[in-house]
C-alpha cells in the first residue's frame, strides 16, 4: 500500500493547522482581528447551547424553586465553563494580550459567578438571589471588554 498521498495530505492539514493557529513562534499569535473572530464563533456556540435549556419560569424571584434553579444552573454553569476554557485556549499576539486577558478573565469571572450561584442553590441559600442583582453589571462589563477585542458576537450575548 503506498501511504506517500495519505502522508502528505495529513502533513498539509497539520501545516494548515499551525498557520491558522498561529503557528509555534511565541512572539507571534492570533490577531485581534483573528481572536475576535474565534471568540465569537466559541460564544455563539455557547449561545445556542443555553438557549436549548429553559430557565424556570420563576427563575430569580423570590418564591423560585431553588431545586428547580439548581437543575437549571448544573445545565447552564458547564456551558459557560467551557465556553472560558475554550477562550482562554486562544493564544493572542502580543499587542492584544493586554485586553485578551481582560476579556478572558471577565469570562472566567462570569462562569466563577455561575458555579456560585448553582452552590447556593443546591444548598438553598436565599443570598444567591440577592446576588442575581449583579448580573446585568457582570455582563455590561462582559460585553465592555469584548467590544474592546472586537468580539461583537460576543458582547450581544
């Protein structure tokens, strides 16, 4: 059997791999341009992911069930988890890393709040409602710095 046409077309996919990944040098990275487009196909994955899972109707009030939330935030905090696990993995050019990392962590930030609130949850701890009051500033800020790196997909949530 020859494995030559096999061999070559698997070195031409690694090839093509590592330039669109940006390659080995360390100095170099993905481009603002070339994140922002990653990073808005990995939110957009998110995305659609989430609006799959129904949140309670009352999901955030105060008579919400909090087993009910609970079985709704084990659905939704991995998504989030993933989708900054997924970000983070993105290896940006020096003149970008400054902001990368701002969004990265706004990110992490946000799926930190979520595995916060499914604890309290599951443990019935009525301050988890008390602390939904922080999320249209934790997605401003969200969407503030993935505007900055250009991920408009991203900061429509």
């Amino acid at each position: 059997m020859n494995l030559r046409k096999p061999l070559t077309i698997l070195a031409t996919a690694a090839a093509l791999g590592l330039v669109a990944c940006g390659g080995d040098d360390e100095s170099s990275g993905l481009s603002k341009a070339d994140l922002a487009k990653q990073a808005d196909v990995i939110c957009q994955t998110a995305k659609t992911a989430s609006l799959k899972i129904t949140a309670p109707a009352d999901f955030g009030q105060p008579t919400s069930d909090p087993a009910e939330a609970a079985a709704y935030l084990e659905k939704i905090a991995p998504i989030t988890r993933k989708e900054a696990t997924d970000l983070k993995a993105l290896e940006p050019a020096d003149d970008v890393k400054a902001d990368w990392d701002a969004f990265t962590a706004k990110e992490s930030e946000l799926a930190d709040f979520l595995d916060g609130l499914l604890a309290k949850a599951k443990a019935k701890d009525e301050s988890g409602l008390k602390d939904l009051e922080r999320v249209p500033q934790l997605g401003a800020e969200f969407s503030a710095a993935a505007t900055k790196i250009g991920a408009s997909g991203c900061a429509k949530g």
